[in-house]
C-alpha cells in the first residue's frame, strides 16, 4: 500500500507543475474566479509563479534545516505576507522591480542549492522579508475595494498551504539521493534567476 | 476490472489529455525567436545538436565518475550558463562562441571516451568554462519578450532534463559492457563535436 502512494507521487507533482507552468501571465489587477474574493485571491496567488517559486524554495530550505526551522516559515511568512499585503492596499501604486524578483530567485535558489547551514533567526528573517515584500507587490496590485481583504485573506491561505506542503514534503525525506533532487530543484531556480536578471537588465 | 496493468495507461491518457488541453493558441504566423512562455523556453536548448551533445556528454561524464561528481557537474553547468546567459542578454560581447561550444562536444566526449578522471574542482571548472559558452550563445539569440521568468525556467529545466538523460545513459557504467558502451558514446560526441567544429571554421 504504501508503495503505491510513493509511486504516484511523481505522477501528481508532474501533473501540478504543468498545471502551474501553463498558469496565464498574472496582471495587476485582481482577476474573478466567480466563486468570491476569497479564491480570486488564492487564484491570483496560483497564476502567479514569481510569487510560487520563492515561496517554494523558502518551504524548501527550511524543510531541508529540519521541522523546526518548517514550523518558523510556516508561521512568520504568511503573516508577513498579509501585514505587507495590508500596507501595499493602502497604497495601491504599482512598483514592481524585475531586478528584485530576480535577486530573490537568485538568493534563495542559490542558499537552497548550497544547502546552506543558516541559523533559526536568519531564516526567520529571510521569511519576514519575503513576506513583506511578496505581500506588499500583491496588494498594491489588487487596488482597494471592499472585497480586498478577504482576498488577502486567500492569497495568505495558499501561501500557508503551499509552505505547509513543501516543507513537511522535505522534512521526511531521508535518503541522500531525495536531498540532492531538492538541492538541484535550487540550483534551476538560482540559474533562472540569472537569467532573469539579464532579462531585467536588458529591458532597460 | 481495474487490474494493475491497465491502471498505469489511465493516467497516462489524462496526462496526455491534460497536456493537450493546455496547448498554446495557434497563430497565423509563426514567432520565431520570441519568449513567449516556459515551453518556447523548453524548446531552445533542445533546437541546437551541439548543445544536446555537449549537455548529454556532461552527464555520461558525471556518471562515469560516480558521486559526489553525478550532480556536481549537472549543477555547475546550468548555474554557470545561466551567467553567460545574462552576459549574452546584458550585450557583453564573448569571443569564438561557436568554437568554444564545438570544443565542449570534442572535449567532454574525449573524456568520457578515455575515461579521465580529474579531481572534482577540474571536472567542475571545465564543464563550467564551456557552459559559459553554450549560456551566451544562447544569450545573444533571444529577443524580450512576454514572460522572462517562464521562458528561463523552460530554458534551464530542458538544459537539466539533458544532464538527465546522460546521466540515465550512465547508469550502465555498472556493468563491463556499460562501459564500453559508454566509451563509444563519448567517441560519437567527440566526432559530433569534430564536425561542428569542421562546421564553425569552415
């Protein structure tokens, strides 16, 4: 039995990253799903892979440290999320910078690739910071209306729920060739972020 | 009834289904060149035989020298394109691109042909000099377009998908035949490479 959910384990995270490769370029502006502000945040959050990718590799990080470090992320950057989320609604100017999605690719593709030994607070701080970042860009994108925050509210559940997944994923896992995997999942995002940056610079 | 056989064809039909359901839309034209997304991107390292001989030889070369090498050098080699990616898009010029990419294929598949095995730091330095060539290349031959993040995902997954594929070549360097066999690959991109670089001059 238990062998037969492992097995199918590569065929759903196949299935999920097509789905998330094939998302639609994300616009500023929040987009209706029809089912409330609710999902049309937790949709605005899924088609938007400058948002998943970091996420993912901060899950993954802490998930490599340990349940302890998966515990801190799980908590600070979702909150960190909807606090900058809060303050970027209030200004609702759009200020989104190529150069620092970039740079945050880069930073935590290549800590994640290196298997970096950070301590409890670095990795903390690292949350704080992308959640605040991250958080602010969504909401001054979404503009200000009166469903904004339940939208929030969604767009800060699926970031709970994406780290929840991805850490406890590399927490289990024990066999030294299953760490190296995540480590070359960092070492893709580290490289896209260097092309990014290019991207970014050339655009200038 | 739902047997183990059959159950395996099931969701590889819905994969496919899923897939083709996803499909981009069609244009009139076609866009040569541009970014528009993560399968353009998928596409690129995959349109040029040079690059595929010489990002296949990286993994035949990482197998044949086993662990920690395996995912030493499929890890150096993306990174260290990706940096002459950027140069390529930033407009920073790289002398003999062609020549270096040529002498990548000549070079690596010599080294799986011969079996050499340098220390790690070698190994890794030189599959990393000759990336910055395959990343320029590269580099230079993209205009912006929609969605850079999506194309240069598509672009380092498919350079990774080709370390894979040699790597998955390499798993037969366990056996005595495995690695002859694997010696006679490296030949082929050894000529590969030679004819590119006939090409090149020429």
């Amino acid at each position: 039995m238990k062998d037969a959910i492992q097995s199918r384990l590569p065929f759903y995270s196949f299935f999920a990253f097509t789905f998330v490769m094939c998302a639609i370029p994300a616009e500023a502006h929040l987009n209706s799903t029809g089912m409330g502000p609710f999902y049309d945040g937790f949709a605005h959050f899924i088609l938007s892979p400058e948002d998943i990718i970091p996420v993912i590799a901060l899950a993954l990080l802490a998930g490599l440290r340990g349940a302890n470090y998966g515990r801190r992320t799980l908590f600070v950057l979702p909150t960190a999320w909807l606090l900058g989320g809060l303050f970027g609604v209030m200004r609702s100017t759009s200020s989104n910078n190529a150069v620092l999605s970039a740079a945050w690719f880069l930073l935590l593709g290549g800590l994640l690739a290196a298997d970096a030994k950070l301590s409890l607070r670095v990795t903390t701080a690292l949350a704080a910071f992308l959640g605040v970042y991250h958080g602010y860009l969504n909401g001054e994108g979404m503009g200000q209306s009166a469903n904004t925050a339940v939208a929030l509210l969604g767009l800060v559940f699926v970031v709970f729920l994406l780290v929840a997944l991805a850490a406890a994923f590399v927490v289990r896992l024990r066999k030294q060739w299953a760490r190296i995997a995540v480590r070359v999942a960092g070492s893709w995002i580290a490289a896209s972020g260097l092309l990014m940056l290019g991207w970014a610079v050339r655009a200038r | 009834m739902n047997t183990p056989r059959q159950r395996p064809m099931v969701r590889e039909v819905v994969l496919a289904l899923f897939v083709f359901l996803c499909a981009e839309m069609a244009f009139a034209h076609p866009q040569k060149g541009e970014a528009v997304g993560f399968l353009t991107g998928f596409r690129h390292p995959l349109s040029g035989l040079d690059h595929v001989l010489a990002m296949v030889a990286v993994g035949l070369w990482g197998a044949q020298l086993g662990s920690p090498a395996i995912w030493v050098l499929p890890v150096a080699f993306p990174m260290v394109m990706a940096v002459g990616g950027m140069l390529g898009l930033m407009g920073v010029p790289l002398p003999w691109t062609e020549y270096g990419i040529a002498l990548s294929a000549i070079l690596l598949g010599a080294a799986v042909m011969f079996e050499v095995r340098p220390r790690l730091g070698i190994a890794a330095a030189l599959v990393g000099f000759f990336a910055i060539f395959h990343g320029h290349a590269h580099g230079t031959e993209l205009p912006p377009g929609q969605s850079a993040l999506l194309y240069s995902m598509g672009f380092v997954i498919a350079t990774g998908c080709l370390h894979a594929l040699g790597i998955g070549i390499g798993t037969v360097h366990r056996w005595v035949w495995g690695q002859k066999l694997l010696r006679i690959a490296g030949a082929l991109v050894a000529v590969g490479g030679t004819l590119f670089m006939w090409k090149a001059v020429a």
